[in-house]
C-alpha cells in the first residue's frame, strides 16, 4: 500500500509539470506560476533522489534529464526577476547606474523569457505510462530500513555541511540548502506512507520555515552581488556609472554579509563541532 501511494505521489507531480507547459508563455510571465514550477521541480527533483538511495538500479540521470534542462530555463528566467526586484528594494538607489541598469535588466529578462519559451516548447517530459514500470519498482524498494538508511546518510551531509561553514565558502552554503530542500520535500512522505519520519534536520533553529526563507534570501543577494560584480566587469561601464555600480555593490555585499552572520549563528554550535 505504501509504495502505491508513493507511486500515485510522482504520478500527481509529473501531471502538475506537464500541466504548467500546456501555456508556457503564462507560466513565464507570471511571477507566481514560474515560482510554483520551480517548487514542484524540486519536489520531483527529491523525489528521484529518494528512489535512487533506495533503489540503486534507479535511472536518476536519464529519468531527470530533460527536467533539469526546464529547470535551468525557469531558473534563469526567475534570477533576472529577482534581480530587478532587488535593485527596485536597493535605499538611496543612484539614479544614473538605476535607470541604466534597470535597462539592461528588462533585457536579459526578455533573452531569458525567450529562451524559456523555447525550452518549454521543446521539452521532451516524459508520459506517466513511459514511467511508472520502473517507479513501481523503485517505489518497492523504498522499505522503512532503506529510508531511514537514506536519510541517515542526509543529514550526515548536513552536519558535514554547517562544519565548514566558518570557512566562509558561499558554496558551502549553498549545498547546505539543497541539501536542506532535499530532506524537507522527502520527509513529510516518509514520515505518511513509509512508516519513517526522520524528525527535523539536526542542529538548526526550532523555526524550520523561518530559516528556509532567510537562507533563500541570502542564496538570492548572494547571487546578486555575484552577477553585479561579473556585470561591472564586463559592460564597459565608466566614469559616473561605474562609481554608481560599484557604491550598490558594496551595499549588496553588505546585506549579504549580515544575511550570513544571522543564518550561520542561527545553526547551534554543535553542528559545527
């Protein structure tokens, strides 16, 4: 009954993916829908990764494929989205580097627009009858022993993880957080249908909801000043402009590093000795 139930789970996930690209150029300009594909593609994401700790026959990388392609898309797509909203959020904005940069914001957005369009036309997912042979084995394999086994190793990840975050390495953070998402989107799941609920991650804030959104806000200024620094760079930007950009940076860079010290000290210490 268990691995049924799991099974219909991925069967009413891969509906509500294929639904959000029957009108592609809605979910691209509406902020909301883009938001959600991107949630249910993580959703799937864990799932697959769930049945290949279980099943080690699980073809994650061929079944994952061509999402991964629609999830780079609306990744994208979503970045230059948040970046404008960032810029607009930016006090005592200058106006020069403002409106030039908002210009070339809105431009990159309609590349990134353009090129999701194409990708959702073209995207290749799978039909559930392709599928659900293969998952119903999986999901067979997915045993209370084999999930707990899975999420063991999970959270050793984590804890490994918020170890080295004193070493101030955004990438450390940032797998921290997948690994994160992964473990939330997989337990409630776990815990309902295979008889295993893992608690919550160790070594993290009573407040799970709290700091998933503070760790999402610092994943976006994170990115923000990394593209900001890259577009300085590269634009040939000078004289007023360049002064401008580089005064915003600073101040991104600055939110970013708070943002940092409140999500790094709100990981109990013992996940870090």
């Amino acid at each position: 009954m268990a691995a049924l139930e799991i099974l219909q789970i991925f069967q009413k996930r891969l509906r509500r993916l294929r639904a959000a690209l029957v009108a592609p150029e809605k979910t691209a300009r509406q902020k909301d829908r883009l938001h959600r594909l991107r949630v249910e593609m993580k959703k799937w994401r864990a799932g697959l990764r769930l049945l290949a700790a279980c099943d080690p026959a699980f073809p994650y990388p061929e079944v994952y494929k061509p999402f991964k392609i629609l999830f780079a898309g609306a990744g994208k797509l979503r970045f230059w989205q948040l970046q404008q909203h960032l810029l607009e959020q930016t006090p005592q904005l200058p106006p020069t580097f403002a409106r030039r940069y908002q210009v070339y914001i809105r431009l990159r957005q309609r590349e990134a627009l353009k090129d999701f369009r194409k990708t959702a036309g073209r995207a290749d997912l799978p039909q559930w009858r392709d599928l659900k042979t293969e998952f119903r084995q999986s999901c067979n394999a997915c045993t209370p022993a084999a999930v707990q086994a899975y999420f063991g190793a999970l959270q050793k990840d984590i804890t490994s993880k918020e170890k080295n975050l004193s070493r101030r390495r955004p990438a450390d953070l940032h797998d921290l957080r997948k690994c994160l998402k992964e473990y939330a989107n997989n337990r409630p799941a776990a815990a309902k249908y295979l008889h295993f609920d893992p608690g919550p991650p160790a070594g993290l804030p009573p407040d799970h909801a709290a700091f998933d959104q503070l760790l999402g806000q610092w994943h976006d200024q994170d990115a923000a000043c990394a593209q900001l620094a890259k577009d300085l760079r590269t634009q040939g930007w000078t004289g007023e402009m360049e002064s401008q950009g580089k005064t915003v940076l600073r101040a991104w860079k600055r939110r970013e590093r708070e943002m940092w010290e409140a999500v790094v000290g709100g990981i109990e210490p013992v996940g870090r000795q």
